[in-house]
C-alpha cells in the first residue's frame, strides 16, 4: 500500500490541554502523508474540538466505560471493523493498549513506557517523567517515527496556528462581541482564565486582580474574564474585585465557540490549563503562571504558539513546588507590557 494511502489511528484521550499539545503531530502527519486517512480517539469532552481539526478525517469517541478490560474490550470492537493500517498512542494506557491489540492493527506505536508498552511492536523510549522537553515535542518524536518507517525524506516540518477560523467570521463575531458588552471598537482585549483542572498549582484570585491592575497601570484594556462550567464563582469573584475595565464572558456554548472567541483576543493570561494551549494553537499571545513541580514545569507544558508571542512565569528557587505566592507580579507586570503592549 502506498504511504500515502495509509489508514492511520491517533490515540491522544485524556484532558484538553493534553489534547492541543497533540495537535502538531497531527498536523505532521497531514503535511507528510497527504493522502492518508487519519483518525483520532479522544474523549467526549474535546470531540467537538476534534471535529474541526483540520488535519484528522474521523473522529472517534472513547466508551469510557468503567474497568480497563471491559473499556478495553468495547474499544476494540469499535476500531476492528475499521481496519487501521497502524495505530500511534501519544499518550498510553492499559485499556487502550489492549484495544488496538484486540483490534488486530499491524503497526502499532507508542512510547516504550508503562506497563501498556507491551501491546504495541514499535516502541519509542521517552522518559516524559524527566519533563526534558516540551510535552508537544514528545507527541512529534513518535509521529518523525512512524513517518521515517514510512521512508518519509526529508519530512517536512510544521508550525503554528495549528487551529484557524475564516478571518472575517473572526471578526464579525468579534464586532458583535464588542457591542453585546458595550466595549470601544479599538479596545485591547486581554483575556484572562482564572480557572483550572486542578493538575497544576495557580495563581489565587487576588493575585490575578493585582496582576491585572499592574498591566492596567501599563496601558489601558479591556479586561475579558472567562469561564467554563463550574468556573463561574471564581470569574464573578474576580469581576467584583477588579476596578478596571472588565466584562464577563462565561462560555455555555462548548469549546468551540468558545475558541472562536479566542481567535480574536489580544492577549491571553492563565495557569497551565486547558484553554491556554487552545489559545496557543491559534497562535494567539499567551502569558502564563506555571509551579516549580517538575512535572508542571514551563517546559514541559510549554505552549504551541510562536516564541515571541509566549511568556512563562514561575515562583523563584526558594518557593515549594506548589507555591505560587512568591511570584513576582511586578516583574510579570512590566515583562507583559514590553512584550505586547
């Protein structure tokens, strides 16, 4: 079968942050093997964002169900009748190592770690534990793999944005946007996310009014703050304690309208979440608070964006792991303004 012709399964199914820090690896793919058929397997929560990735064909949803052998046992009789040539898991476990065992699918890739390691017959050694390089550079390494395997040379490289949106739908919804709130057509508009999935330490509410208040002091905006399901309390929280131009924007209509309004922000501010590499894989301006923890680090979870339109931030030495109340907002304050405003 031509390598172009392949009929390819990616395997990236955890948070949405994991998720985007795939994306360049799809987009790897798409750009070397353009006529392949790619497939990806992601959970139910980051499906809708997958649909418009535009470098997977199909898209399909983990049961989920609970116990790995009996996910892993549904998930295989989902993939079987689909007939991948190969599988690359990004990210492996158990029940989806078993799957794509049971699924019969010939080649198989995967990093040569865990236990579920040994389900796959071409492994590549990573130590992501080690937080070396950046999580996004790891998912690259198993998709330069599979395409030198492939004889694929030389392979031709990619670079954000990652996620586009048609240019004048961008900004009619942003002229829409900006009357709904009553804000100045020529307004700054710097996005700042509060909230997050718990997996990496964060600024804490008063931390993010002083840093905003700072920039304000800088130059003057249109503070926008975001939130997603249950991160309302925080964002109303923070609206009342900023007193600077500000307007709320709860997102209640899934991440991809939500991306959509990413797509017109300034500037974007947050912890290591989620919704940051989905501001980065649009390559959007990002500033982001990271912890010292290694396994948190601004390296590992670097984003996706160009690096002149990314900042990371963290504690200095002394501060614990998981401290971030030593970090200098000052510093970030000044840093911010000279690079993007």
């Amino acid at each position: 079968m031509s390598q172009n012709r392949l009929n390819i399964l990616v395997i990236r199914n955890d948070k949405l942050g994991d998720f985007m820090l795939a994306w360049p690896a799809l987009a790897l793919l798409r750009r070397n093997l353009p006529q392949a058929r790619i497939a990806i397997l992601v959970p139910e929560y980051t499906a809708p964002l997958a649909r418009i990735c535009p470098s997977v064909d199909e898209v399909i949803v983990d049961p989920r169900l609970e116990g790995e052998w009996k996910n892993g046992r549904a998930l295989a009789a989902l993939l079987k009748p689909k007939k991948f040539d190969a599988v690359i898991t990004l990210f492996s476990r158990f029940d989806t190592g078993l799957a794509v065992w049971r699924a019969g699918i010939a080649r198989r890739h995967a990093p040569a770690t865990k236990l579920a390691q040994v389900f796959y017959n071409r492994r590549t050694p990573q130590r992501r534990s080690r937080s070396e390089k950046p999580e996004y550079e790891y998912n690259l390494d198993l998709a330069h793999s599979f395409l030198a395997e492939q004889g694929v040379v030389p392979i031709q490289p990619v670079e954000a944005p990652y996620l586009r949106f048609d240019a004048a739908e961008t900004e009619g919804l942003k002229a829409a946007f900006l009357k709904e709130h009553g804000i100045a057509n020529r307004s700054k508009l710097v996005f700042v996310h509060a909230g997050h999935g718990g997996s990496a330490a964060n600024l804490s509410l008063e931390q993010y009014a002083e840093l905003m208040s700072r920039l304000h002091e800088a130059d003057t905006y249109q503070a926008v703050l975001t939130a997603g399901p249950g991160e309302e309390k925080a964002a109303l929280a923070l609206t009342e304690m900023l007193r600077i131009p500000r307007t709320l924007y709860i997102s209640r209509q899934g991440l991809v309208e939500f991306a959509r309004h990413l797509a017109f922000a300034d500037l974007f501010i947050s912890g290591s979440t989620g919704p940051l590499h989905l501001a980065a894989a649009l390559d959007r301006p990002t500033a982001a608070f990271y912890p010292r923890r290694r396994s948190s680090t601004p390296l590992r979870w670097q984003t996706v964006n160009h690096e002149d339109r990314r900042l990371a931030f963290t504690p200095p030495g002394e501060a614990g792991e998981s401290d971030m109340s030593k970090v200098d907002l000052s510093a970030a304050a000044a840093a911010i303004a000279a690079r993007f405003f």
